[in-house]
C-alpha cells in the first residue's frame, strides 16, 4: 500500500508539527505501506524542516529548470480560465501524474486553509488531476471557508472547490466554523481538530534561548504581521509593528517581574523572504521596546517540538498565530487568542474557550492611539482571568485522535473490499 501525501504547506512551524503529528501516526499505524511526501519549487531547506525520519517515509522535491514559466503559475492560470485539460502540457505535470498512478491514496496533508479566502488556485489544480485519474482521495484536516463570490473568478474556485470536496472519499474538517460551512453546503465530513495533537514531543529550549531568560518566569507573545492577510493588507506593516510594541511595552509594565519570550511561527527563507514576519520582524519589535534586554527572541531554525517546550513553562500565552493558540493547548497552558481568521475561532469555540477578535481594532476605521490603547486594556484584563486548563487539553487530544482513526477505519474497510 502506498500513500502520496500532497500540497504539505511549508516555511511555518504550525504546519510543521501538523506534518509531524499526522506522519508519525500514518507510520505508526501502516508500518509496512510505503508513505511519499510530494514537494515541487521548494528549496532543500524548507522541505527538512518538514522531514520526519521514519522507515517508510520518503521526500520527494521536483526541481524547477525555468522560473519565468514557473509551474505554480501555469497551473493556476489554466484552473482560473477552466482549461484543466491544459495541465497535461506542463512536463512537471507528467512526472506528478506519474507518481500519483503509483500510489494507492493520495492524501491532501493536514494544515492550510487554501479551499477558502486565499483562492489557492494551485490546490484545486492539483487536487482535480487526482480526481480525474479516479485516485482514493483523502482530505485530512484542513479549514475551507469563507468562499466569497464579488467576481466571476471568485464564483469559479467556490464552484470548483464544492464539486472535489463532494466527490473526495475521505473528508475531515479542523474547526467548527469550517464543519458548519461543510455542512451548509451539503459535504459530509468527519470532525477533528488540528494534526498537531496527534503526536507531541516537546523538546527543551537551546541553551543561547535559556541564557537570555535566564532564571526568571516568562510569559510567551506571538506577534502576527497580519498585512499580508486579505482581511487587512488595506492598512500598512507599520500600524501592525506600533501595536505590537504598545502591547509589549503594556507587558513589560504590567508583569514587572517578568520576561517575555518570542516565538515565530514562519521562516524567512524561500518565498517568506521578503514577508515582514518572523525572526526579523520580532527583533525590529523587541527593539522598539522600551526594556529590549527582558525580551528573547527564539531563533527560527528551531522547530515546533521546541516551541512548545518553550510554551510549557510560560505563565501564559498571547497568540495571534493559529497554531501558537494549538501548541499552549497542546501544553495546557494558559492563553489569550487573538483571532485573526475563522480558524482560530472555530477551534475555541470547539473547546469552550473565548478569545479576542483583532478584527475588532482593525475594523476600516481610523486607528488611533487611544483606540489601541483601549484593545490592548482588554487584553491585559484577559490574561488576569485565565488559567491552566487540562481538560481542553484532553478533549482536543481525544478530538485528534477520534479522527485520525476513522481515516484508519476507512482505509482498512477500503482495503478489505
């Protein structure tokens, strides 16, 4: 039995460790199938960042010869105009099909929310290949949603995206907002949660990271650029750095004792590298501080296992990324959401946990200092009220794992017939 696992987003430690939860447990609980990892246009260090070391599982990354043709384009050119038949020209897409006749499921890796506001014309293209070569398609734990319909393009991905999701063989959803949405539309799908809960090792943080805390407590902030969202990239990068400097000046203010610790979530290779996120991004709001010397910055080249590590001994977390809100769960720790996306909301919702809309503050309106200053109080009066909370820890773990063994019930009663 062989399994091609596709469309792996990349350059982010939340779908790093949703890579790393569903992979171990696929290898766990098929130790003799054959288990293949399917990249193109990457770069060698983004697809070992996602690399789990296992028997059964290989990496395949397909090279790229002429960037000015790039593939991703002319897929999602030919899937904006409706000519999927078109594909069959590109040649990487003739060493794709062959790799998709050689295996028996072809499964859409866990994490991304591409079948929604960011239109992920590749992904459908991609996706539709497997269901006209009448592959077994799994879709295992992703978010759809929202799908707007303002131009004809818009109506086209919706259309398109119904009729795969309709016709997968296997569907799971990872957050209540998108199992509504499914459900709204007619798709049956299996409930879970993020992949990340699957398999969990926390790992200590690196020596240099330990030094600049030192012996103090801390709490953890994860910072969110945001103007790269299509909710918000009408406002500039700037609006986004000045808030997260109040916030963290509030922080140093109001936790005197404490240090605070940073964590990004994306890394600043390959196509990120020009995105205002991550490593850099925090170090310019460290910087702006006004204690620079109480804050440590995790370096990117450390990985989701350590982040939570990291996240385990915090006092509590402030996130504003989707999988920093999983991984202090994943620890039962403490947190604050800062729900950029239905996503995020969808989760807490799912554990009866509250959260803070940011779409609050950036509404279209005039942001101005006392406006920020007025979210930023709402912040602070969360992080009085929350505690450590094992019981949505153990319900989400129970989620995961109730899903990923349905997808096993499903492939043992396939392979029976």
């Amino acid at each position: 039995m062989k399994f091609l696992l596709i469309e792996q987003p990349v350059n982010n430690r939340g779908d790093e460790s949703a890579h790393r939860g569903f992979i171990n447990r696929l290898a766990d609980s098929f130790p003799n199938a054959s288990i293949e990892v399917l990249f193109f246009e990457k770069l060698p260090i983004e697809v070992d960042d996602m690399r789990v070391n296992r028997a059964n599982v290989k990496y395949i990354n397909i090279p790229v010869r002429h960037k000015l043709f790039a593939p991703h384009r002319m897929i999602k050119l030919f899937m904006m105009f409706n000519m999927p038949w078109l594909l069959a020209t590109l040649p990487i897409i003739k060493k794709i099909r062959k790799l998709y006749a050689e295996a028996d499921y072809i499964v859409c890796a866990p994490g991304g929310i591409d079948m929604g506001g960011f239109q992920n014309w590749v992904h459908i293209g991609l996706l539709n290949l497997a269901k006209e070569m009448n592959k077994k398609i799994i879709y295992f734990a992703r978010s759809i949603g929202p799908f707007p319909t303002k131009t004809i393009f818009n109506r086209l991905f919706k259309k398109k995206s119904i009729e795969l999701l309709s016709g997968f063989n296997f569907v799971s959803l990872r957050d209540n907002k998108s199992q509504q949405l499914a459900k709204e539309l007619g798709i049956p799908v299996v409930h879970t949660i993020d992949s990340a809960f699957l398999y969990y090792t926390p790992e200590e943080a690196p020596n240099s990271f330990k030094n600049e805390i030192g012996n103090n407590e801390y709490i953890t902030l994860v910072p969110n650029s945001l103007a790269w969202h299509h909710d918000f990239n009408c406002y500039g990068y700037e609006i986004f750095s000045k808030f997260w400097t109040k916030l963290t000046n509030r922080l140093l203010d109001e936790y005197p004792t404490y240090k605070i610790a940073m964590l990004p979530q994306t890394t600043n290779y390959g196509y990120s590298a020009s995105l205002p996120d991550g490593y850099k991004y925090f170090c310019k709001i460290k910087n702006a501080s006004k204690q620079p010397e109480r804050i440590a910055v995790l370096e990117e080249k450390y990985g989701s296992n350590i982040q939570q590590g990291i996240i385990s001994k915090s006092k509590f977390l402030i996130g504003a990324r989707y999988h920093s809100i999983i991984f202090s769960i994943n620890q039962a720790r403490p947190f604050v959401s800062l729900c950029y996306e239905h996503k995020m909301k969808g989760v807490t919702d799912m554990l009866g946990k509250q959260d803070i809309n940011i779409h609050d503050l950036f509404d279209g309106n005039e942001i101005t200092d006392e406006k920020i200053d007025k979210f930023i109080d709402r912040i602070i009066d969360m992080t009085h009220n929350i505690t450590p909370d094992e019981q949505a820890q153990e319900k989400a773990r129970t989620i995961a794992n109730n899903g990923f063994n349905k997808l096993v019930e499903y492939i043992k009663e396939t392979e029976q017939c």
